[in-house]
C-alpha cells in the first residue's frame, strides 16, 4: 500500500523550513563574527588612543603645574645671591640649583628672552619653571614604576599620578605663599631613591643619594626607608633580619650625608643665618585649634590616613616604610616650621603611592585587608 500524497508534501515542506532557517543561522553567525572581527579591530586602536591621551595629560598636568609654582608664587629667595652663594643659611647650603641659576643669569640669550615678560621676568624663574616641569615628570615616573612593580595588575593604572598632582599642589602652591628652587627637584630624587631602595639596588642609590643631599638634607628619609626595609626582611620587624651588608649599607648613607652636609655648612659659615630650632613655634602653634587644618594639610591631609590605614598595603617593604613617618615629622618638628607645609612636598611621590594602594584596597576588598587578587603585591 503505497503512502498517501500529503506525506510527501509535508516533508519537502519541512525539508524547505530547516532550509530556511540553517541560512538564517548561518547569517546571523557571519554577521556576529564580522562584528567580533570589527571590535578586536577598534578595541586595541581604542585602547592605544587611551594611552596616549593619558601620556599627553601628564606632560600637561606637569607643564600647568610648573608654570603655576613658577609664576604665581614668587621666589622667597633673592635668587641672584642664592646664584653667587651670598643668601642665607640654610637655604644657600641647599646649592645644587644654585649651579644653573649661576649659568641662566649669565646667559644673554635667556635675559633676551625674558625681559619684560611678566611673571618670568628673569632667566632665573625661566630656568626653575623648566626644572620643575622636568622634576614633576620624572616624579610621576618614579610612582607609576613602584606601583606597576607591586600591583602590575591593579586598575586604573593613573591613580598614584592623580594623587601625587593634588599632594603636590597642596604642599606646594596651596601652603605656602613662596616657591623655592629646590623643592620640585627634592620630590624627584626622593621618589626615584625610594624605588632604588625598595629594589635593593645599592650602587645606583649611591651616586643618586649623594646628588640629592647636595640639594636638599631631606634625604635621611631615606636612610630611614632602608633601616626599616632592612628590618623588615622576614615580613614582620625583627633586629635578627638585618644582615652586614644592611649596616654596612646603612653606615655608608649616613657617611656621605654627613660628609656633604658639613661641608655645604662650613663652606658657607659666613653667610647670615636663619637657621635654629623650631620647636617653641610648633608647639606655639599646635596649642591653637584653629591652626590645626593648617598643619594637617600636608600630604593633602593623607599623612594619618596612610599611617593608620598601613595593614590594606600588601606590599610589605611599602608597609614597613610607612612606620617611619612618625619619626620623621618629629624630625620635621624639630628644624622646621610646620605650617610651611611644603616640608612634607619630599616625600610625595611615597605618599602618592601608598595612598592609591590604600584605596584600591578599600574599594575592592574590606575592613579586614582581604584584597582582590590584582591588588595583592607582586613582590
């Protein structure tokens, strides 16, 4: 008995509609896989585009913030005498700018090119405003190196660099009402000596060591930085940790430092001084209140934060390194003035970093310190 007519027809109807519908599959998959060809085409430009804008807004950034410090705050120095060693100590003892103030004030090309001009009006500020842009690039340099070598993987890669321009204008253009030629460069050499300390590499901090004592005598923090990273060997302190090559290292720091301190020092014993203890203002100071948000406005008010939120950073060298700030506002206390919060503007490329490492902490894990595993130290 054969099979009726409409059971032929009913299965070429089906055969036509599974037909029909494997084309449309088949156009549906060529379109996503043209569209998934066309984004891994726009994603890595999109990406690239990204990089760069952000490398352009830091050459920016650090050319709007030189020019700030350099025109808007004038010089508390006699920029001059400070060229011919003639200002006051211990300011004039500070002399590595003193060498290419000498050079701009000698030079005719730059007096041609700055006579008349307001706010750099001299070769002089020419000069400081190209070191500074020069010291806030190099700085953003140092950060971004210490944050990709503990967290490779952590997002939002600009973060110390955001940081470090709100810390820096906070110490040194909303504190103080002067700019000195020495500062920007002193954040510079102790960003980039840190790195050098927490990387262990010795002989490279030497020669940058000794350059930026000769600028600045701020560089004890980073004896103080090596003593503790020397302690802290075995993840926890522990006077057993430290090994010969730690003090011998440290003996020689704290030799150089001497040495060229006492001699700036001789060099210029002839010189009129401002030099003395500043405990009795401190502690004039901090008697009143309303002084208080002066005084805390250091660091962009992230010194105590940074300190009492130390355990988020999982990086333990990082962490150890934090534990010497009391003792080095305590030395701040005793020879500076601690409303002239510029003080603090040395260290703001550590700062910088322990505070974007504190916060992405904060966001992506919890009270207790547990992080994701992007903000976990790589080292």
């Amino acid at each position: 008995m054969g099979l009726p007519l409409w059971y032929g027809e009913e299965t070429n109807a089906l055969c036509d509609a599974w037909t029909r519908i494997y084309a449309v599959e088949q156009a549906i998959t060529e379109r996503a896989i043209t569209e998934q060809r066309r984004t891994m085409t726009t994603e890595p430009l999109r990406s690239r585009l990204a990089d760069w804008y952000s490398r352009i807004i830091v050459v920016f950034a650090a050319a709007f913030a030189a020019q700030q410090y350099t025109i808007q705050m004038p010089p508390y120095l006699d920029l001059r005498k400070y060229a011919l060693g003639q200002e006051r100590m211990p300011f004039q003892a500070r002399e590595l700018m003193r060498y290419p103030l000498l050079w701009a004030g000698n030079s005719k090309f730059l007096q041609r090119h700055t006579v008349g001009r307001a706010g750099m009006n001299s070769p002089e500020r020419l000069v400081i405003m190209l070191t500074s842009f020069v010291a806030i690039l190099l700085s953003v340099w140092a950060a971004q190196k210490i944050d990709r070598m503990y967290w490779p993987k952590a997002r939002v890669p600009m973060l110390p660099f955001a940081i470090l321009i709100v810390v820096f204008f906070f110490d040194f253009y909303l504190g103080d009402p002067y700019s000195f030629p020495y500062d920007p460069p002193a954040m510079m050499f102790l960003g980039w000596g840190l790195y050098l300390v927490l990387t262990d590499r010795f002989w490279w901090l030497l020669p940058l060591f000794a350059l930026a004592t000769w600028n600045r005598e701020t560089t004890v923090f980073l004896i103080l930085a090596r003593a503790a990273v020397a302690l802290t060997r075995e993840g926890r302190w522990r006077l057993r940790a430290v090994k010969l090559r730690d003090v011998l290292e440290i003996a020689v720091l704290c030799v150089v430092w001497v040495m060229i301190v006492l001699a700036l020092h001789h060099k210029y014993a002839a010189n009129a001084t401002e030099a003395g203890s500043r405990i009795a203002t401190n502690l004039h100071d901090l008697a009143r209140p309303v002084l208080w948000p002066g005084l805390l406005c250091g660091s962009a008010f992230l010194m105590p934060w940074i300190f009492w939120r130390r355990d988020l950073i999982s990086a333990p060298r990082l962490r150890a390194c934090v534990l010497v700030l009391p003792l080095w506002v305590l030395m701040l206390f005793c020879v500076g003035q601690l409303l002239e919060v510029r003080i603090y503007g040395d260290i703001a490329v550590f700062i910088a970093v322990c505070a974007a490492a504190i916060l992405r902490a904060e966001l992506s894990g919890n009270a207790n310190g547990k992080v994701r595993e992007e903000n976990a130290a790589a080292a």
